[in-house]
C-alpha cells in the first residue's frame, strides 16, 4: 500500500479542509448531499480547498431508498454551484441507508454520467452489500473495509479502484495505484484521445444540424444525409471550443452512441461558445466518408 496514491474522505462530521491537512494526499472527497435536501455545511470550502492546493477531488452524494434521479439532481446541482470541472470525481454512497436497491444506485449513476460525461462516477460501498449491487459493476468501486489488508474478493466487481482503509479520526484511503497511474486514468476520463479519421467513407455528412444551448448543456438534432442508399448505422458527435475546430480544442467525443437523429450532453462551461460536429457511422461504429461533418457553433447560457 505504501506505493499506491493515499487520500482522504471528509464531512462536517470533520473540521473543514485545510491546506496543511491535504498536504500529504493525492486525492480527497468530501460530503455534498445527503438525501433529497440536506447540503454538507462544509462542502464549498472544501471543494475549493482541494482545488486551491491542486489535488484530485471528489464529491460523494448518501442516497436514500427513494427518487435517486431526483437526489442525482439535486447532487449534480451542489456540485455545479461549486465549479464541477473535467476529471472530477463524483460517488454515490449505497451503503449507508437501509433499503436502498441496485436499480436505484445504478438509476443514479446513470442520471450523473450523462450529465457529466467528463467526470468519473463511483460508487461507495460495504462490502456486505456488493452482491446486492450487480448492475452497478460497469462503475468503478470505492470500497469501504477498515483494515490493514485489502479485501480478496469484491464480488460481483472484479477489483476496486479506492480503498477506504482506516475510519478511525480521520476517514483515509488508497487508490488501487500510483499517483501517476490515478492522473492518467482521470486524465483519460476527462480528456478523451479523439479517433484517428479511416480512408474508406461512404456517406456525406448529416444535413441541416441545430444547436439548442441551456446553460452547461446543449440539444442536436440533424437529418440524414442526402442521397445515402440507406441510412447510416448512426453517428458520431464531436464538442469543440470556439470556433477552431481540430483534436487539439476537442472537450467531448461521443463516438458508436448515436442511433438516432438527436443528442443532448452536458457537463460544458457557461458562457462560452462552443462547435458541434455531427457525421455518420458505418458498420461496427466506424466512420464514413467523406471526411465531412454536418457542424453547428452555439453559446452556452
């Protein structure tokens, strides 16, 4: 353990973050929300705290056995209000409260993901309640088990990404890594490698696209390309800064997801103008050509 990236998990129960007290620590989360209403009285300084001293941070929601897609909202909301940015992490704790269910921890990690494609969603867990979880296995696992060794087993997961060791005075915890290792697989989240375009297109691009903004968020709706002799298997949606449109100002790549004519996605910056581009995909998701997107610039709110 003494090679993996170390962290710690604060709440108001907690006195509120320091500069000094994250020195040691590669990562910290600390409490949002707890329920549909209740708001962590030490969450924004905290928040602001970890970004102030540059470590990886991360914000953990207590789910209650009720309107988890309700709850995620109202989550995503605090953390919104407090400057949610790419490569944050955000988790849910499904252990805590009695009679919370699978599909309502995964409808929650669901609700998340799709509003902040760029971050990573966790979810936070007793090891006695794993087997009750097996939907949720497709999200990364923080794994709460006091003790000087790590668990064997954290079945129906395969591994655990963090490890929250000691609930003694101070809540401390492991990353199943490097603090290097912990930067790339953020980074990898946050910042996706844009796909190399193929040779072989066969459709022209998506016609008439639309860009409806909100105020982190925006709507696509396009139609089918021209002339196609059939329709495209689906579509690729690319998100760019400004104007300039190149994988170097790429903030978002939605690539083989699109089997319709709209997409909505969120987790963007307000007030800033942004490109979307739009072209079709051919069997397996792979592109088409020409190498031409259908593209839309809009202004979030």
């Amino acid at each position: 353990m003494t090679a993996s990236a170390q962290g710690i998990d604060v709440s108001s129960y907690q006195d509120r973050l320091t500069a000094a007290a994250l020195k040691p620590y590669s990562f910290a989360f600390t409490k949002a929300t707890d329920g549909p209403e209740f708001l962590d009285p030490n969450f924004y300084v905290n928040w602001a705290m970890m970004k102030a001293v540059g470590i990886h941070r991360g914000a953990y929601a207590e789910l209650w056995s009720s309107s988890p897609v309700e709850q995620a909202d109202r989550f995503l909301d605090v953390v919104h209000a407090g400057g949610l940015e790419p490569g944050d992490m955000l988790a849910v704790v499904a252990s805590d409260y009695q009679g919370v269910t699978d599909a309502e921890v995964k409808a929650f990690c669901d609700h998340v993901k799709a509003a902040a494609p760029r971050c990573i969603v966790l979810v936070y867990s007793d090891l006695s309640l794993l087997p009750a979880l097996p939907s949720c296995t497709g999200y990364p696992l923080w794994i709460a088990w006091p003790s000087s060794s790590a668990p064997r087993s954290v079945a129906p997961w395969k591994t655990w990404r963090f490890w929250q060791w000691d609930e003694t005075s101070l809540d401390k915890n492991a990353f199943d890594g490097t603090a290097a290792q912990l930067q790339a697989w953020l980074d990898s989240i946050a910042y996706p490698t844009p796909p190399v375009p193929p040779a072989d297109w066969t459709y022209g691009p998506p016609l008439r696209l639309q860009a409806l903004a909100g105020l982190t968020s925006v709507r696509l709706s396009w139609e089918p390309p021209a002339g196609s002799p059939q329709p495209p298997d689906g579509y690729q949606v690319f998100i760019y800064n400004g104007d300039v449109c190149n994988w170097t100002t790429t903030v978002a790549s939605y690539p083989r997801t699109v089997t319709g004519t709209t997409w909505e996605g969120g987790s963007l910056e307000r007030g800033k103008r942004y490109t979307a581009h739009v072209v079709a995909a051919g069997p397996s998701g792979s592109r088409v050509r020409p190498y031409t997107f259908g593209s839309a610039s809009f202004e979030t709110g």
